[in-house]
C-alpha cells in the first residue's frame, strides 16, 4: 500500500525553530513506522520561498528575495536532516518544475471557468500573507502576529471557492475523520458553514511569485502556489519518473492550526476545480508554547532545536516534543522540562533498564540470552501491543503511540523489581527461574525497542544490535517471538549530562 505523508512547506523569511522541528519529526515518526510495516512510502517536506513575507525579510535585509529563499532554503534542509528526518524529497518553490506545474494546474482552473478579475479590499497581514474578516482582528491586529493590519485595495484575480460550498459540505458530511483532531474538523466546518467568498488568487503590486500565465502583470497569490507543492512534488522528485499515479492523493497533510483554514477549506476546494481527488487526511496539531505564547520568528520567542541536539542528542529531542506535549493540542515546553523527561525517562527509566539487564546476562549468563519461556503474567502485558500502536499512528496520534509503548519500559523495570534476578542468581535451584526472567527482559526490550524506533531511530538501533535482533519490522515485534543469541557491550544510551549545559528545549 502507498502512504504519503508530507509537512507543510516552511517559509525562508527567517531560520528553522523549534516549531518547524515538531512537524518535521512528526511526519518522520510516521514515515519511519509505515516503513516498518513494509508500506510503500514517501516523505516530503520544502520550502515556501514566494510571497509578500519573503519580499519583505528581504527588503530589510537589503537583499533580492533569490537570495534570502537561496540564503535559507538550506538551512532548512540541514535542520531536517539534523533531527533525523527520511524525506525522500526536498521541495524549494522556486524549483523550475514546480512553477511550471503550478501554472499548468491553474490554468487548467481557469479554463474550467473557476477564476475571474474582480476588486478586492480588506484587511492584509503581510507576516501571514493572508486577508483577515473584521471578526478575525484583535483590536484592529493580526491575531496570530499581533500587528495592526492596514486595509488594502488592489485588483486580482479571484477563484470561485463560493461554488464549492455545498462540494464541501458533502466532504465534511460523508468523511468525518477527513481533518483531525475532531476540534479542528469542527473548526474547518464552522468556517464552511458560515458560508463561503471568493478568495484572490494573484497579487499584481509584486512581483515575487509564479507569474500568472494568462496575466503577466500579476502572480499567483502565494498560497495556491504553496498548496500545490504536495501534488507537483511526485511530478518531479525522481528523475525521469512520475510518482503522481503511485502516490496520489496523499495519506496525511501533518500542520499547525495556523494554517487550517487554507488546508481544510481552499486546498480540497482548489483540487476539486482541478479534477483532482483530494487527500485522505489532515492533522492539525498545536502549538509548542514558551511561557504561553506560541513560538513564532515574527514575536522573537523561538528555540533553536540544534542547541538541544548538541547537549542532549537527536533521539532525546524527539522523544521530549512527544511525550511532553499531546501531538494534536497546544503545550507548553521549556529547558526545565527537557532535562527532567532526559533524567527521570530516558536515562532512568529506558536506558537503565538496558544496561542493567545487558550486564546482568553478561554476569549471570556469560552473555548468552537463555532460551526460555516467558511467564504468562508479563506475556499478557505484551499482547496487543504492536497492534494498538499501529491503531494509534493509523489515526495520527503520535503521543498515544508513545505512551502505549512507554507503559511496557515502566512495566519492564517494575518486572525486574518484582523477579529480583540478584536474589534468584544466589540461588542454586532457581535456575530456570532466572533464565525465564532474562529472556523476559531481553525479549521484552527487544520488542519495545522495535516499536520505539521511529521515535529514537540512533538509541533503539544500538540497543537491537547490542542484543543481536535483526529484524526491525513491526511483524517482529511479538513477545516471544524469536529466539535470541548473545549480547554485546552496550555504552549508556542517554549519559548523564552536567546540569550547567542548558537545553535549548
């Protein structure tokens, strides 16, 4: 089966944050665990380099808006890949066969009879390259950047989302798990239910854009142009190959709600005048907050998640965003709590619970893992379990995946304090009680590392190689499901960190 997943594309007004981390990771997590289950998958993540915001940063900057997006585009695609993410593509807007394809795509919309010239007027947040209505504003400010709007006059092109009100509709009504969480389905259905105007398409006060085919006094307006990114990807992301057939519509759109309203209600509505099928689901997460704001480049409050990488590690970074916040609601995070979910988790919990078991077998057993039979009771534990995290990431929720299999490492570590293996290796006739107890553990770590790899792909590769489990696919993750040979010398997966170096995170 193909499965699609892609973030949104990020824009290059400034650098990568936190935020841009969080989706980024999110969507790896899932592409990791389909490929896990022998999916075919594609990953894609980008760069929105068009627009009022990039004009603008780049204005300030005394630079052309080339030379920001080519400034910036890479630091990007550095930050995807320091978090460790397995895209298979790298969009950049103003890669050549994208504005080609963009331009064939509309118009196309145009020529259907969706797009005419009209006058537009309204209130402009350039930071959101976005109209707001009157009961959008604060006080006469962008809600989201906090900045009085001026009101702007200036003939575009319009497209007809008006006539796409009761297609919508219909889309809500026959798929309701078309947008999760349930909240932002509602969200997006309110707005449609209020009923729906027609949106510009170009801009003809700029010049930064894909240049309307039809018009060359204007461009695109830079979210149709943003939009299309996930579809003409596949046309080009492999040379000499479309993957448009293979790979469309897309599995998951993985954003931030900021970006709802574009994505919920513009984007199937756009595909629709296209004759395009629109894609399976999107998930809307929250926001990452710092001292309960969200963190945004515009109101200076962000983190840069390489600083926690330094101190902590990749793997720990991908771990704390998850179990710190519930992938789909807002969430507060901070240094303090990344240190205390590193010490009291990671290292204690995960990481003890392998060195501790790995030299117990090397002391009691010459490193060999006995070949035993589990006891019942924490068997029983494991049941399911590979099952319910596949449920948890078919539906997108990320943090009850993770905690799915986190209640295994407590329950792992409580098993060792129950069985005391210390007490039963003084024992001569408990033998075979201790072997059960070893091969539990070690197969029980075998089996939540597997699940845990998408997460904490460096730790969890070490730890199975550590124990010699080969075989990373979710099909192997079923307690008491191979038999397991010698275990090697493993260092401490997440080493103690001197309290005076900070997280960034």
């Amino acid at each position: 089966m193909a499965y699609y997943v892609t973030t949104p594309i990020y824009y290059v007004n400034a650098e990568p944050h936190l935020g841009h981390a969080y989706t980024t990771i999110a969507a790896d997590i899932l592409a990791r665990h389909m490929r896990q289950r022998g999916e075919d998958v594609f990953f894609l993540t980008g760069t929105d380099e068009h627009g009022e915001p990039v004009a603008q940063a780049a204005e300030r900057l005394g630079v052309t808006p080339r030379e920001l997006a080519d400034r910036n585009a890479p630091r990007f695609r550095e930050m995807v890949a320091r978090v460790g993410a397995t895209n298979d593509f790298f969009i950049r807007t103003s890669d050549e066969q994208h504005v080609a394809a963009v331009q064939e795509i509309l118009q196309r919309v145009h020529d259907r009879g969706h797009v005419y010239m009209g006058l537009y007027e309204g209130w402009y947040c350039p930071r959101c390259a976005d109209f707001k209505t009157e009961g959008e504003l604060l006080d006469g400010r962008c809600p989201i950047h906090k900045i009085e709007l001026a009101r702007e006059s200036e003939e575009n092109y319009f497209f007809r989302l008006s006539a796409f009100q009761e297609p919508l509709e219909r889309l809500y009504s026959e798929r309701p798990g078309w947008v999760l969480p349930e909240s932002r389905y509602n969200e997006a259905r309110s707005f449609i239910d209020q009923g729906l105007s027609d949106v510009s398409l170009s801009r003809s006060s700029l010049t930064w854009g894909v240049p309307v085919p039809w018009d060359a006094d204007h461009v695109f307006y830079v979210w149709f142009d943003a939009l299309l990114n996930y579809y003409t990807a596949l046309t080009y992301a492999r040379e000499g190959e479309d993957l448009t057939e293979r790979f469309w519509p897309a599995t998951v759109h993985v954003m931030a709600k900021d970006i709802l309203k574009f994505h919920a209600v513009i984007w199937p509505a756009l595909l629709m005048a296209a004759d395009l099928p629109v894609p399976e689901r999107l998930f809307i997460h929250g926001y990452l907050l710092m001292e309960e704001e969200k963190m945004s480049k515009s109101l200076g409050n962000v983190i840069d998640p390489f600083e926690a990488i330094d101190v902590f590690g990749v793997d720990a970074l991908r771990f704390y965003l998850f179990r710190e916040v519930a992938f789909g609601g807002d969430g507060s995070v901070s240094p303090e709590g990344f240190e205390t979910r590193y010490t009291t988790e990671l290292a204690n919990e995960y990481g003890n619970l392998a060195s501790r078991t790995l030299a117990m077998v090397a002391r009691y057993r010459d490193g060999a893992v006995p070949d035993a039979a589990p006891q019942a009771d924490l068997a029983a534990d494991f049941d399911g379990l590979a099952e319910r995290v596949c449920e948890r990431l078919d539906a997108v929720d990320v943090s009850g995946a993770l905690e799915e299999i986190w209640r295994r490492v407590r329950r792992l570590n409580q098993w060792i304090q129950e069985t005391a293996p210390w007490r039963l290796a003084k024992d001569p006739e408990a033998g075979e009680q201790l072997d059960a107890v070893l091969y539990e553990v070690v197969e029980g770590m075998r089996v939540i590392s597997i699940l845990l790899h998408p997460f904490m792909p460096d730790a969890t590769a070490r730890l199975l190689a550590a124990i010699g489990a080969e075989d990373h696919s979710v099909a192997a993750a079923r307690f008491g499901g191979e038999p397991l040979g010698s275990v090697a010398d493993l260092q401490p997966l997440f080493p103690r960190v001197e309290r005076e170096a900070q997280p960034a995170a």
